[in-house]
C-alpha cells in the first residue's frame, strides 16, 4: 500500500510538471482584454519551422487577422472569397504584391527577416492584415479573453509585446517586466492602445507609388 501510495505521489508530480504551463493575460487602459497581441521573450533554442502557413482571405478580410510565423517560414495566401483581391505589403522586412487573383497563388511566399509584416488589398481599404515573423523567441498569440498561454512553468521577468494599436505605424513592440499577477496566477500586463483608422487611402498610395 505503502508502495503504490508513493508511486501515486510520484505520477502526479510528473504529470503537473509536463503540463505546467504559464499565462500571460493583456489588459487595455480600460481594462478589456487584449486579443490579437503577440507576446515574446528570447531564447537560446533555435525556432525553425518547414510548415507553410496560411493566410487567408474570407469576407473581405485577413484570416486570421494576425500570423505569427517563424523567420524563414513561408506562407500561402489564398483566396476563398467569389471576388478577387490584389495583396500586397510595402513593410521593410518583405516588400511583395500578388496582383489581382481568386483562388490560391501557385508558390508561397518566404519570410526570410524578422519583424512585422503588414498586409493590405489594393482593392478594398478596410483590408488589414499582420504577419508576425519570429527570430529566436519563444512566442505566444493572446485569444478573445487577451490570455497567451506558455508551456514553461515560470516566465522571465522581462517580456516583449507587440499589437497593431500600440502605434500608428502598428510596428512598436513595447518590453516590460512582470510584476502583477491575478489570484488564477496569469500575470497581468496592461497596455495603452490607440485608435486606429479604418479604410485609410494612404496606404494605397504608397503601394501605387512604389509598386505601379
């Protein structure tokens, strides 16, 4: 009895120590919670990874509206909506335009640098998406209750995070340490967003300038 008491003991253990995981839950300056924030801290392993990812388009928009991805990953972006749409992107880390099309592009397009990609459609304004490319971070996407989840049982104190309101350029990332943490154990960091323009002619000219 006394063998399979300790043998019980040392099971739970275990199991708690494979599925020990933290969380990291993003608040705005009115306390709502933050979806769509990509939080990161550096690591010593090497992330790398051969899967294509997807970026689609449905219903005029960007799906998902955020995608990380890791340095050197390439990525398809179809089109599942009845209209056609002409993607591009004018950011530093990948300059590209797939012209006019419906359905799906022939070759993905590869993100050979790190940083944040963001995508547009020549056609339609409100179209905005973002392509988060990792380098070496251990990286985690908040869901609709602004909660990223990690599988490490502890966090460093200095974490990274980015979401496309914390600039007009939607490229700052902002580093803070973790100091609050609610009763559940998620560490709580709060953000100030600003608001954004929706359907914003501007980016569209710049496109026409540097593409056309």
């Amino acid at each position: 009895m006394y063998f399979c008491n300790r043998l019980l003991i040392l099971l739970l253990v275990c199991f708690f120590e494979v599925h020990a995981s933290s969380q990291v839950k993003l608040i705005d300056q009115n306390e709502q919670p933050v979806s769509d924030a990509v939080v990161t801290f550096q690591s010593e392993t090497q992330f790398t990874n051969s899967n294509i990812a997807v970026m689609d388009q449905r219903n005029k928009q960007f799906t998902p509206k955020v995608l990380v991805i890791q340095q050197g990953q390439s990525v398809h972006f179809p089109n599942s909506d009845n209209i056609r749409h002409h993607v591009y992107s004018f950011s530093n880390p990948k300059p590209f335009e797939i012209k006019l099309y419906s359905g799906t592009p022939t070759e993905p397009i590869r993100f050979d640098q790190a940083g944040i990609v963001v995508l547009g459609c020549n056609i339609h304004d409100s179209m905005v998406g973002y392509i988060y490319v990792a380098e070496n971070e251990k990286v985690a996407l908040t869901n609709q209750q602004g909660i990223a989840y990690f599988d490490e049982s502890s966090l460093p104190n200095n974490i990274s995070v980015w979401h496309a309101k914390l600039s007009a350029s939607s490229n700052e990332r902002v580093n803070t340490k973790l100091k609050n943490r609610a009763a559940d154990g998620a560490w709580i960091i709060q953000l100030n967003l600003i608001e954004q323009q929706v359907g914003d002619k501007k980016s569209n000219k710049i496109f026409r300038t540097r593409f056309n």
